[in-house]
C-alpha cells in the first residue's frame, strides 16, 4: 500500500510507502509498523525521523532542520542530501547506498564494511572517507578539506574534481573511471607540470632573497600563501624546495 501526502495525515496500518514530497508544515513523521519506502524531501520543517526498523530507503533531501538521522537497522539507501543541519550519520550495517551530497555540517563519512556507493559531493567538512573494501562507486568532488583519497580495492568509479587539498590519487587497481580535474596537485592531473614549474620558479626567486636555514620556514609559507591553491600545498611546496637545493 502507497500513499502521497499533501497535508496533515493520520497513521495508515499495512502503509508500505509514503510520500510526503514538499510538505513544509509537517514537522514530524508518525511511527507506522511495517514501512518500507519514506520520501520527506523538501519537508524543511522536519526535525527527526522515527525509527522505523523495516525501512529500506530513505530520501529526505532539502530538509534543513533535520538534526539526525536514527539507526535503522533494515535501510539500505539514504539520500540526505542538502540536510545542512546534520552533523551525524550513523554506522548503519546494511547501507549500501549513501548520497550525503550538499551536507555542509557533516564532517564524517561512517565506515559501513559493506558499502557500495557514496555521493558526499560539496561537504566542506569532512577532511577523510574511511577505507571501505566493498565500495565501488565514490562521488567526492569539492570536499575542499579532503587530503586523501584511500587505496579502495574494489573502487571501479572515482570522482574527486574540484579536491584542492588533495595531493594524491593512489594507484588502485581495479578503477575504470577517473576525473580529478582542478585538483592542481595530483600528479595525474595535466595541470600538475605546469603548476609544479612556477612553485619552484618562485621558490628559487625567494630562496636568492632569503638565504640561509634559519629563513626556510619563512619562504616555504610565502610560496604557499602566493601560489598554493586553499593554502594547503606546504608539504608539496617543501619536497620540491630540497629537490632544488
């Protein structure tokens, strides 16, 4: 059984499905036995979703004044996307589809063993994504604080464009599609070369200014801070310095 809400709604018995899309006076979703499939997106008066222990899929995109989300045992897909509030999303055994993208507050990815898919674009916070063997499909691109991306063994797909922070890809080896554009300091970017070149031009220009080893901190931090894209590229800035020395 299905139902679309538009309104105020009482409980359903046998509910399967409920469609709530868009509802921004409804502020809490009741605990119905049984239900499978919950769409509350765009509900932005939404504050907590019930525990519902049969629910395989949740999809709450756009809904701003959700602060958690509970441990469902059974669910399987959670699309939470631009929840701006949520800071947490719990270790969820049998999640194997994730699409946090746009979560600005969330700082974390869970590390769920048997995960398949993650879509974590534009999260600002979260600086790592935890080693997880069975995923296969990984959406990170502007995760401005990401600064590593793990040795996935069974990762097929990765996108980590627009990754400023990040200084390398690993070689795995089962990926079939790359794209790590605008990514100025990994190596199998083709912007790398020509980005490394002028980092060293101006480290020899102020290594002539500044001379002697009391002074190397100084010059290493004023190349970051003149060229390094998001001030993050001083460990990159510091071995291509001693390559010229």
């Amino acid at each position: 059984m299905c139902i679309i809400c538009t309104g105020e709604y009482k409980t359903i018995e046998n509910l399967a499905n409920l469609d709530c899309l868009g509802c921004t006076r409804v502020t809490e979703i009741p605990f119905i036995h049984g239900l499978k499939t919950l769409i509350c997106s765009g509900c932005t008066s939404l504050t907590k979703i019930p525990n519902i222990p049969s629910l395989q899929t949740v999809i709450c995109f756009n809904c701003t004044s959700l602060t958690e989300i509970p441990m469902i045992c059974e669910l399987e897909y959670l699309n939470c996307s631009r929840c701006t509030s949520l800071t947490e999303i719990p270790p969820i055994p049998s999640l194997r589809c994730l699409n946090c993208f746009g979560c600005t507050s969330l700082t974390e990815i869970p590390n769920i063993l048997e995960m398949k898919e993650i879509y974590c674009t534009d999260c600002p916070g979260i600086k790592k994504i935890p080693n997880i063997p069975t995923l296969q499909y990984l959406n990170c691109s502007r995760c401005t604080s990401l600064t590593e991306i793990p040795n996935f063994p069974s990762l097929q797909v990765l996108y980590c464009y627009e990754c400023t922070s990040l200084t390398e890809i690993p070689n795995i080896p089962g990926l079939k599609s790359l794209n790590c554009s605008y990514c100025p300091w990994i190596s199998q970017n083709s912007e790398f070369g020509e980005n490394l070149k002028k980092l060293i031009f101006l480290q020899k220009k102020l290594r002539r200014r500044y001379i002697g080893k009391k002074l190397e901190a100084l010059y290493l931090q004023i190349s970051e801070i003149y060229y390094s894209p998001g001030c993050k590229g001083y460990e990159l800035a510091k071995r291509s310095f001693h390559s010229i020395l």
